[in-house]
C-alpha cells in the first residue's frame, strides 16, 4: 500500500495531478471519483448531448465494436 501512496505523492509533486481517490484506499473495495469541473458544453449542446460535460459524453454506438 505505501506504493500507491509514493506514487500518488510523486504524481502531484512531479506533474501537478491530484488524485480524486480516498488518502488511504482499501483493497478490493471500488471507488468513483469526484467530477473534476471543467469544461461545460453551452446549454444547448448539452440538451443534445444528454450531459453538460463533455468527459462524460459517451455515445451509444450500435453493433458490436461500435460499428
């Protein structure tokens, strides 16, 4: 466990990134992390598109592999 913690340290020593994830994560246990804000589509794409954020527009594509 003290290599995650090293590794998440040198992530945001080295790069700037920020985990989302708890301090201490537990093995086996699964975790979604906090939405970072950033960009947000205009009111009427995100009609269209069913979010206001593009990171989360994941279109249903039919057919296996998306084809």
């Amino acid at each position: 466990m003290d290599d995650m913690k090293d590794l998440m340290k040198m992530a945001n020593s080295q790069y700037g990134i920020r985990t989302p994830l708890p301090e201490n994560p537990v093995v086996a246990m699964a975790y979604v992390p906090y939405q970072q804000r950033g960009k947000m589509y205009c009111p009427e794409q995100g009609i269209v598109s069913g979010t206001l954020f593009p990171e989360l527009n994941k279109p249903f594509c039919c057919g296996k592999g998306g084809r």
